[in-house]
C-alpha cells in the first residue's frame, strides 16, 4: 500500500490524478466520513488509498 495521504487535500489531488471516477466517488465518501469522524480520519484515509491501487486508471 503506498503512503496514506497526510490531508484531506492531498487525497483529492491523488485521486483526481488518477482519473478514474469511482476513485474520486470513493475518495470523496472517504473525506466525507473523516470530516465527520475525526477519530475515523486515518482509516477513512487508507481506505482511499486502497481504493486507488485496486481500481485501474482509464486509458
């Protein structure tokens, strides 16, 4: 699993990267859940991540 994202800024911009929509639909749900729940931000945040490994970017 690459680096977590330090900031809800940084997960956006990796996934917007990426390009592909169900990751940036994920991430989006993922920083949704971190503003919420704080004490859920670092799971909420690897589990963007995760996302963006398994989903393949469009070509």
């Amino acid at each position: 699993v690459t680096a977590v994202p330090a900031t809800a800024g940084e997960a956006f911009e990796r996934a917007a990267a990426h390009g592909d929509e169900h990751t940036i639909k994920m991430t989006d749900t993922a920083l949704d859940v971190a503003a919420a729940h704080p004490e859920l931000a670092p799971r909420a945040l690897a589990a963007a991540t995760v996302s963006r490994e398994l989903i393949e970017p469009p070509r």
